[in-house]
C-alpha cells in the first residue's frame, strides 16, 4: 500500500542537508519578537543509515495544547528514534508564540486554518508556509498530536481522512482505544497534506493546559508502533493487547438546561443506552436534569466545566 520510492539520502530543511546516516537539530526562523529576539522552530532530523519512508511527528501546532509537547518531549528523552532505516522528522512545538503565551492562536489567529501559507501573510500564514515549504515537503505520511479544547477532555482517540485506505492502516497500526473516519477542514495541516498524497493521521487525547499520563502513554506506544510496523528501529512489533475500536458514529449530547454540570461515567467508559451519565442542576437546587445515554456505546470526550449554558457540549459519544 505504501510505495518505495522514498526521499530521505538526503533531507534537505531550510538548507540544512542530513545525510544518511546523520541526525541534526535545525532551528528553523520564523519572526522576531518586538524585542527583536530570534523566535525558532526546534525541528529533529533522524536519518537512518539505509532509505525508508520519512515520517514526521509534530505537536503543539496549537500552542495550548502542552500534552502533545511533553508526549513528544518524553519519546525525545528516551531516545526512541534510534532510526535505522528511513527517517523521522520531529517537531515538539509548532506554534511557538501560542505556547508562551497558553494560547491556541497565534496573534488571533489559528495556524491549522492558513495552509498552505503565505511568504509574505500574517504570522499564523507564514508559520503555515515555512512549515510547508521546510518540513511537509520531504514527508511521505505523520502523526499530527493535538489535545481536546479548554476543559474538554478527549479519551485517546486517532481520526484519519474518509476514504484515505492509508490513514486508516495508520490508525489500525498506531492502535489507540478509539479510531474513526474525520473529515477535513478548510486550510488545514492535514488537508493540505492530502492533497499532495499524504496521509496524516491526528491523535487527540488529553485537554488544552493540562497533562494527562494516559494520554501520553498511549500516544508514546502509538508512535513506537508505527516505528516498529515501518521498521524505522528494526525492532519487531509487539503484540496488541487489545484492538482499537472503529467508531462509526458519533454525537455530542448537550446541556438541555444552563446550571451546574456533574458528570456521573468517567471518560472512555462503555454505557448502555439509558444509562444516567451526569446531571445539569440549577444553582439553587430546585431542579435536577439527567443526561442519558441515547445508545450503546462509549464515551470518546468530557466536558470538565461544571457551570454551562444550554446547549454547550457535554459527552461526545460513540455508538456501538
């Protein structure tokens, strides 16, 4: 399925060149702070002593979501890319200016809606360009690391493209709890990735400004999994302990009131349907509103605000 005409005896970055054979950190410019200090993107190169495919693993491309960066950062510290065959690209932080200032944006705006970028755009445009025209350009498929929202919290999940038979083998290799088709927004990362043939799958775990170990865990053995099917390090793919589980369909089940939020089952539990999940209460306790499960099925996302509005996203389910 995936073919070998592989790129990586020599990968170039931002004129940087790294052999076979070699592995570099590059820095990579981008902009300057009204300070005038140089801001950089921390950009591995891992080239293996024989030709392969060339993977990249990227976090914090939105700049709140610290889980990915210390996911990414953990694999670094273990010296998990000892490459052999092939090469990986890794990208600990994306967006830069977002993770020094806790924000998903940068200056307002969301990277993962400007590509393919622009050379002479806005700050989010040219970290989109640079990004595309340095790094996406000697890929042949990644694994984009992302967290749910503020005081949402995804289980560990892995969405691939619809219709893309290689995001789904990736899927099926990373082999997080959850795996589903997801469709691809507007000047993304990801669907500009596609239209250039490459496939690229986002695993979500965790929330926005928090670290979450199970998160990390699953996503640390998901890449070590992809490495080994590879043979990025030469070491045999272990056994799963169990399969992920494909979701076909899925909803948000909302706030029927505005209140207080109290959710009963913990993330990624399996529920049945009718099932009491949690409660909107009112703030002076008059009333009590259960939320039910409307199927069998799981809990793929949770909302740990405890004050919402009607309406406002609650459980993301899966059906079974």
């Amino acid at each position: 399925m995936f073919d070998s005409n592989y790129k990586n005896e020599i990968v170039e970055i931002a004129g940087h060149q790294v052999g076979l054979g070699e592995n570099k950190l590059i820095k990579l410019p981008v902009d300057r702070l009204p300070t005038g200090l140089e801001v950089e993107i921390p950009v591995y190169v891992f080239n293996g002593i024989r030709p392969g495919p060339t993977l990249l693993i990227q976090g914090g491309l939105h700049g709140d979501e610290i889980n990915s960066v210390e996911l990414i950062r953990r694999l670094l510290v273990a010296d998990s890319f000892q490459v052999v065959n092939g090469c990986v690209i890794v990208v600990p932080i994306l967006n830069i200016f977002g993770f020094l200032s806790f924000s998903r944006e940068v200056s307002g705006k969301d990277i993962n809606r400007y590509f393919p970028g622009s050379k002479n755009g806005s700050l989010a445009s040219r970290i989109a360009y640079y990004h595309t025209k340095a790094i996406a350009a000697n890929i042949d498929f990644a694994i984009d690391f992302h967290t749910g929202g503020n005081q949402r919290s995804n289980y560990p999940q892995v969405r691939y493209t619809k219709g893309d038979a290689k995001g789904k083998l990736l899927a099926e290799i990373f082999n997080a709890p959850f795996m589903f088709e997801s469709g691809l927004i507007h000047k993304s990362f990801r669907k500009e990735a596609h239209k250039h043939g490459i496939p690229v799958i986002v695993f979500e775990g965790g929330e926005s400004k928090r670290l979450d170990n199970l998160a990390i865990e699953v996503g640390m053995q998901g890449v070590r999994n992809i490495l080994s099917y590879f043979g990025f390090t030469g070491t045999p793919l272990a056994e799963y302990k169990k399969e992920s589980i494909f979701v076909k369909k899925r909803r948000w089940l909302r706030a029927p009131i505005a209140g207080m939020f109290h959710a009963i089952k913990p993330n990624g539990a399996g529920i049945e349907k009718g099932d009491i999940l949690g409660y909107v209460t009112d703030t002076y306790g008059t009333s009590s509103t259960a939320i039910k499960a409307p199927d069998q099925g799981y809990i793929l996302a949770l909302n740990h605000f405890p004050v919402v509005k009607r309406g406002d996203a609650l459980f993301h389910v899966a059906e079974k």
